[in-house]
C-alpha cells in the first residue's frame, strides 16, 4: 500500500476503497446511526449511549469492505483520515456533492442522490 502524506493525497484513495455505491451506502447508514447515537446521548443525556457509537459505525463499514469490496478497511492504516474521510463522505452525500468527488478519484458520476432527492 502507498504511504499517504496529507488528508488531501488520501482522500481520492479512500473513494476509490469505496467504489461501490452499496459500499458507500452501508457507511451512510452507519454514519447516520453513529450521529443519531450522539444526538440522543445528548438529548437524554444517557452517556453510555457513547459506547455503541463506534460499534455501530464500524459494524456496517467493515460488513460492506468484507461482503462487497472485499478489501482490507483503510482504517487499519489510517484510522484518524479514515474516520474524517467517512464523515466528509456522508456530508457530501448528503448535501448532493458527492459525484465530482467520485469523478475526479477516477470513478465516474455515479449519479449519487442527496437525501430526499
């Protein structure tokens, strides 16, 4: 594997780990459920809720990188750039960003649809 210096050289990597649309919408979920997770900690103030955040994020990347990449999840090398680069996924996604993104790491458009589209 490459040796990636800055946020900026990995992140068309990262998209390229996750090139299947299905890849990327398992991370959506678990992406979506670790926010929700957050906001109802601090909406009921139950902070043991905490403790299933990284569960529930990472048991639908690593599902996704096993059953439809099959590749070994970014994480393990980079795990800060990986779980920053999850999160400017997900917010590209959902703002309706995301296909330039994917063009210019040499996957195409996908033609990937903001939330609500």
């Amino acid at each position: 594997m490459r040796t990636y210096r800055s946020f900026t050289e990995f992140w068309p990597f990262y998209l390229r780990e996750h090139s299947s649309p299905r890849t990327r919408a398992m991370h959506y979920a678990g992406t979506s459920l670790v926010v929700l997770i957050a906001g109802a900690a601090v909406f009921t103030g139950t902070w043991w809720l905490l403790a299933a955040m990284p569960v529930a994020g990472y048991a639908f990347a690593w599902a996704s990188h096993a059953l439809i990449e099959r590749n070994r999840p970014a994480t393990f090398t980079y795990p800060l750039w990986s779980l920053g680069a999850d999160f400017k996924m997900w917010w590209l996604w959902l703002t309706g960003r995301l296909g330039p993104e994917l063009s210019k790491a040499g996957l195409g458009d996908q033609g990937e649809a903001a939330v609500g589209d």
